[in-house]
C-alpha cells in the first residue's frame, strides 16, 4: 500500500519538528504527524501493525529519533512504515532545498537588475 504525504502535511510535520527540537517536547509532533495521516490510512497502518496502535507506533518511532535532524525523523517514518508493508511517498522536496532554490531565484532576479542598471547607464553616456 502507498500512502502519500502531501506538501501542505510535510510543511506541518517540519515546523511541528523544528519546534519539537527547539522545546524538547514532542507531544505536538506527535500529534502532528497523526493529523497528516486519513482515517482511512490510520486504520490500514493498525492494522498491519502488531500492536494495532499507530499513536504507540508514533511513539516509538519519536524515541529512536535523534531528536536534531527532520529529515532523519522522515526516513525513520519511511522505514518503520516500510517494516509493515506501506510505502510511504512524500510529495515535494525537502524544505532547505526549496529554500536554496528561492535564494537562488533571488539571487538570479537581483542579477537581472543589477544588469538593467549597467544598460541604462550605457545608454545615458551615449546620448551625452
């Protein structure tokens, strides 16, 4: 079974992580990450799980997680889950990526001004 993680649920599980990391506390992401999940999904995870508590399962996984790094807490979600026969997919790219790309774009868009400067300039010295 495929279950997928849309950008808006992978949004809210990092902010509720980062927060989680800065505080200590991850009763939120706890209940964060179970928020991302359908009813339906929480009901196909239970039941393919051992102890058929998906909230324990959270739990669980919270405990092995180093507690510093997102993306290490997405991979043991993939994995554990991937223990029990569902395939987890997670749409878009990770959150530093995006944001490399909007500093990039930044960066790019500041050039082409910079550039529209350097030809008006050009310009005002040949009509003189």
């Amino acid at each position: 079974m495929d279950i997928y993680l849309d950008r808006r649920a992978v949004r809210q599980i990092r902010l509720s992580a980062q927060e989680a990391i800065e505080e200590g506390d991850t009763e939120s992401l706890r209940e964060d990450i179970l928020e991302s999940f359908t009813e339906d999904q929480v009901e196909e995870i239970e039941r393919r799980l051992d102890n058929a508590d998906f909230f324990e399962f959270l739990t669980d996984i919270l405990d092995e997680w180093s507690g510093d790094d997102m993306d290490e807490l997405f991979e043991l979600l993939e994995t554990q889950l991937g223990e029990v026969g569902i395939d987890l997919k997670i749409d878009g790219k990770s959150e530093e990526e995006g944001e490399e790309e909007e500093e990039e774009e930044e960066e790019d868009d500041d050039d082409d001004v910079e550039e529209e400067d350097d030809e008006v300039e050009d310009e005002e010295f040949e009509d003189e």
